[in-house]
C-alpha cells in the first residue's frame, strides 16, 4: 500500500525548497512541512517576524504568512526534520565543480551526497527520499548505494526523482499551476507505490493529467535536456540577433514571423544580452559533462555550443558599447540598469551584468549600477568574485551603487539596459538625459525601451538585433 505522506521534510530553504515546499504547505494543510537548512542566517530570514524572507519571489510572502506557524516550519534542525519525516525532498544546491576532475562541468554532488548520508545515518524508520535538486543522470543509483549502505536495519529508502521546472520571478505562479509535475521511480511494486504517495500530494491542488510519471532516469534526464533545450532556443535566436545586426534585419520581427510557426511557437524567441541564473549553464554543462563520459563527443560539442553561443553574445555586447562610444570607454562613465539576471528576482548568480560590468571596469571605465532588488553587499560579493586579484577598494574606486535609475544615470555618457525590470521603463527619460554628457548613448540589452521615443529626445540608442544608431 502506498503511505499517506502526514510529514514532509525538505534539505534545503534556497529558491527551490522554500517555495516549493511553501506552496505543498499551504495546498496540503494536513501536512507538516519542515524545511531545514545548515545556513543558519538563511533559516533566520525565513522566520523572521516582518517576513523579509531570503530571497525576493513575487507572491512568497503572502504564501509564507498563511502557512507559516500552522504546518509550515523553518529550521537548523536537520536531524530532527529528517527523523520525524515520511517523505524527504533534497534540494540542496549542486553548483558546477570548481576544480579537480571535471572542473568547469561536472555537477558537484558534494551537498546531495552529505545530504544523503545525513538521512541514511539519522533516519531510524523508512522514508521516501525525494530528489529535487538537478542532478545528473542515474545520481539516485548513487544515492541508493549511500542510503543501503549506511542505512539500520528495517530502514527501507524508496528513491524518486521530482525535479522542479518552476521559474525564478514566476515561482508562485509556476507552483500554483505547473506546466506538469514530473515524478520519476524504479518500476519495481514499491517504486511504483513511493510514486503513488507523492502523486497524491501534489494532486490537492494539480490536475491528475499534469502529473506525469515516468521512469527514475527518464526523469533525471528530462529536466537537463528541458533546460538544454530552453537555453538553445535563446543561442538559437542571440545567433539570429548578429546576422540581423549585420543586415538591417530587425530580430523582433524575426521571431514574430518565426513564432508564427505553430511547430515553432512564440515563446522564448526574445534576443537579449544572454541567458544568466544558476541553472542554464550549469545544467548544460552537466550535459556536457554526460554525454563525454558516456564517449558522445559529437553530442557534448552540440550542446557545449549553446553556451559558447552565450558568452559570445555578452562579449559582443560589450565591445558594441566600446566600439560605439569611439573605440575607447577610460575614465567614462556607464550606468548599468539591473544587476540581476532577470526581472522580478533578487537572483544575480551567472547575471550578464557581471561579465558586462567585469569588463567595463577591464576597459577602465567608471560603472554606476542600480538595481531594485539585489543588495548592495551581494553586488560587491558578486563583483569581488568575478575579479579575485583585484582587491575590492580598488573596485569600489570604480564602481558605484546607486540607489535610482536617474542617480546612475546622472553624468553618464551611456546607460546599459541589463535586466528587463518593468521599473525601466517608468523612468522619466527626459530628465535622464538632461543629466547625462553628450552624446548621451542608450544600449538595451533586453529590448526593453522604447527605441524610436528615446532617438527622438536625443538619445542615440543601440538595441539587441538592430543595425547601430550612431
Ligand atoms: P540554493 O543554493 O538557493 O539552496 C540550496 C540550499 O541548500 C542552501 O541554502 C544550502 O545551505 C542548503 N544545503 C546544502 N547542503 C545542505 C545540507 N547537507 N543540509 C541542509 N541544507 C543544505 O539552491 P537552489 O537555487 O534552491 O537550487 C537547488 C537545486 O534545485 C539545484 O540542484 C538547482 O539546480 C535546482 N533548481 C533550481 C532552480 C532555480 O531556479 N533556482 C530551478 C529548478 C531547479
């Protein structure tokens, strides 16, 4: 028979596990949901009395408020949280290795793999272990060895794969009404049933027909080539964007007239600076890093192009900013618009703004960065990461954080449009360019502005996908 889930435990409050496990909170009031995390600041944020939560996800507030207290509980306690639990989702971080062996590719198991140790040594009855995290092909076959090995005796371990396809800006959305819920179990009576008992969570508030079961390694991979596919889309049309650039082809036209194509569709088609966030390099990587190991060398290539494609699209954006500011960017000054990688939020890991920024300051320019969301303290992490043999005085003497658009902009001789926040677009343009040294040049990473308005107040304005205005 398939166990009743009464307790739910989740390794990890990140941006995955605290809003996933949040919403299984709020729709399944009869389940305690624990979320334990090792990062003690990151519990204390999910707890604290105002609800400044630790990351910024439009509709996470309202969700926590409800269910927080009642059946949804935040905590260090990971022993505990494990112990008292029937069902347990991992959804610790798996980062790209640093170095050794795969360096640069290969996931990092090292949290999943202590993750699940902990639950094998604490666990005193038997549990469905959940994978939520990404994690690479046939990684429940090694969590399987970790649990049976480590594990007391009449503990049994039933191994799913559930990775989350939920977006960040659009995470509550996604939650409350997924595309599909993908579970992954071994074919056996018992995988089968471990399937059964999370099926019937999610299914108080998914439809029956979006929750798809599948077999574990279909769905392990599934979830890498989902976000392959997603991130080659977007190489796909940055790849469209140069030729039109070169042309005088207008790429928003091109993917209207290509998104027309039933077969092709119209989402994902929007050319910009690059894809950033934790997941789409590194999921591809991954990918690369598989299909090398598994001696498909003509696969890794295929898909080890698509973030090649993406790095040379943040590379020739920053040198259309150099080439068109008369070959030479020393001593001026650039506001950059939005520093994390995507509007709505907080988000900055893998943001194109990075690169962009790394190699104004390269260039010896002086960078003002606004951004409605990130903290300045994450900036200068993120800035003092990307170059570690500059001492941070020395950035902080070329960069600056401002607290408005119109404050970055002020004495500016050109405003990069990074993220796509719809602030941007409330900006009052006219005041930003009284502001600014002349010629006052606008280039939109993101498509975001209205080009044709801002030529006319006297802005030269360079746009992803378009021939130069200068
Ligand atoms: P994150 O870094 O925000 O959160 C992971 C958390 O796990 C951290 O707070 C860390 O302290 C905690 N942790 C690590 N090891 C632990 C342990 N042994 N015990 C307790 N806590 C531990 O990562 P994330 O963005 O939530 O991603 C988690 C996983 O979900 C990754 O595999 C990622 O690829 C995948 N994913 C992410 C997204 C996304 O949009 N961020 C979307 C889908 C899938």
């Amino acid at each position: 028979m398939p166990v009743k889930v009464s307790k739910i435990c989740c390794i990890g409050a990140g941006y995955v596990g605290g809003p996933t496990c949040a919403v299984i909170a709020l729709k399944c009031p009869h389940i305690t949901v624990t979320i334990v995390d090792l990062n003690q600041s990151r519990v204390d944020a999910w707890n604290s009395p105002d609800f400044a939560l630790p990351i910024y996800e439009p509709g996470l507030v309202d969700v926590v408020r409800q269910a927080r207290g009642r059946n949804l509980f935040f905590s260090t306690d990971v022993d505990k949280g494990i112990e008292e639990a029937d069902l347990i989702f991992v959804s610790v971080n798996t980062p790209t290795k640093k170095s050794g062996v795969g360096a640069g590719f290969a996931a990092d198991l090292n949290y999943v793999e202590l993750a699940t140790r902990r639950i094998a040594t604490v666990a005193n009855s038997s549990k469905i272990v959940v994978e939520k995290s990404t994690v690479p092909c046939r990684t429940a076959e090694s969590m399987r060895t970790i649990l049976e090995a480590n594990s007391k005796p009449n503990c049994r371990f039933d191994i799913l794969s559930n990775p989350e396809f939920l977006a960040e800006g659009t995470a509550i959305t996604d939650l409350f009404k997924p595309d599909r819920v993908l579970i992954g179990s071994l074919e056996t009576r018992e995988g089968v049933e471990a399937c059964q008992s999370l099926a019937e969570v999610y299914a108080n508030w998914v439809p029956q027909d979006r929750i798809l079961t599948v077999g574990l390694w279909s769905s392990e991979l599934s979830k890498l080539a989902a976000n392959a596919m997603l991130a080659q889309r977007i190489s796909s049309i940055n790849a469209l964007s140069a030729i039109c650039e070169a042309t005088g082809a207008n790429i928003d036209e091109v993917a209207h007239a290509i998104g027309y194509d039933s077969r092709i569709g119209p989402k994902f088609l929007k050319a910009s600076v690059g894809f950033g966030g934790s997941c789409f390099q590194k999921d591809i990587l991954n990918l690369v890093y598989l299909s090398e190991s598994l001696h498909l060398p003509e696969v890794a290539a295929y898909w080890r192009q698509v973030v090649e494609m993406n790095e040379y699209q943040k590379r020739r954006f920053s040198k259309r900013v150099v080439d068109t500011l008369f070959n030479t960017i020393t001593g001026k000054r650039i506001a950059v618009l939005g520093f994390a990688f995507k509007a709505d939020t907080g988000d900055t890991r893998e943001s194109a703004a990075i690169t962009l920024i790394k190699d104004f300051q390269s260039e010896r320019a002086f960078v003002n960065i606004y951004d409605p969301q990130v903290e300045e303290e994450q900036i200068w992490n993120d800035l003092s990461e990307a170059s570690p043999l500059i001492p941070i005085e020395s950035i902080k003497k070329q960069v600056t954080i401002c607290h408005s658009a119109i404050e970055a902009c002020k004495n500016a001789e050109a405003v990069v449009i990074a993220t796509e926040w719809k602030e941007f677009l409330e900006i009052d343009w006219e005041e930003v360019y009284k502001g600014m040294n002349k010629p006052a040049f606008v280039f939109d990473g993101r498509l975001l502005v209205d080009a044709e308005k801002l030529t006319k107040i006297g802005f030269k304005v360079t746009t992803i996908g378009r021939p130069s205005a200068v």
